[in-house]
C-alpha cells in the first residue's frame, strides 16, 4: 500500500528535522563538554553573551540595594544567605553558573556554597562588577540608566 501525501511530507519534515538536529549538535558544543572553570574572567562571560549562548545563569549576590544600582544585565538578584535555597527552587544542578559579589572573597563564598550544595558547574566572576563595566559589558540599575 502506499503513502498518501500527508504522511510523505511528514516523513520529509521528519527526516529534514533530524538532519539538522545532527548537523547542531555537531557545530554548537552542549555545555557539559566545555570545562567551565572555577574562577572566570569578564571576557570569557561576555564572549558567551556576544555569541548568544543561552546556557548558563549569573547570579548577583550583593546586598539588594547594591544590585539595584547596578548589575550586570540580566545578572540575578541572589542574595548569599538565601542563595542555596534560591538556587536549589529554580537552577539545575548542571547549569553553568557564574557568581559574583561586592569582592572576590565574596563571590568564592557564593561559589563555594553551591558546590557544596551539589551544583556542579560553578564559576567565580573574577573582579564583579567592576572588571565587568571596566570591558564595556552591558548594565542595568538605577545608577546605570
């Protein structure tokens, strides 16, 4: 017997799905393959915004009226004493995280809990804030407007 039309086209688009499917997954490298390193610099965040890549979260552990002022963009508001609680109702263990906070010493703090918390692939942002606004990254907050 033979296929009527619909379910040719819907093998086709099938069939063309799959296809670009294998073609993605051999250009764009899924974040477990790339070894996220525990403390990162501002370039290596920036260029993973620049080229579009969805897969990781920053989270701003400074007080909130320091966030307020300024963040950097589409960073998350968590404070350190609820960070774990936070992190745990809303983050996969294996997404890529980037923490910063008012001092290096701060943001290894972060770090530091969440590993501990079983999140596996944690990063401390190295200078914050700062270093970020110091390569022309994007910000946002009350000061920054």
């Amino acid at each position: 017997m033979s296929e009527s039309p619909k379910e040719s086209v819907q093998e086709a688009v099938e069939s063309a799905v799959e296809k670009v499917s294998n073609v993605v997954a051999n250009v764009i490298p899924h974040p477990s393959s790339i070894p996220l390193q525990p403390q990162s610099d501002v370039h290596s965040v920036k260029s993973r915004l620049e080229w579009g890549d969805p897969a990781f979260t920053i989270l701003d552990v400074r007080e909130r009226s320091a966030y307020n002022n300024g963040r950097i963009l589409g960073a998350l508001p968590t404070p350190i004493d609820q960070l774990v609680e936070r992190a745990k109702l809303s983050l996969e263990k294996i997404r890529d995280i980037y923490v910063y906070g008012d001092t290096n010493q701060q943001s290894a703090e972060a770090a530091q809990l969440l590993r501990s918390a079983g999140f596996e692939r944690v990063s401390e942002l190295k200078g914050g804030l700062a270093a970020w606004k110091a390569i022309g990254g994007s910000t946002e907050g009350i000061v920054e407007s």
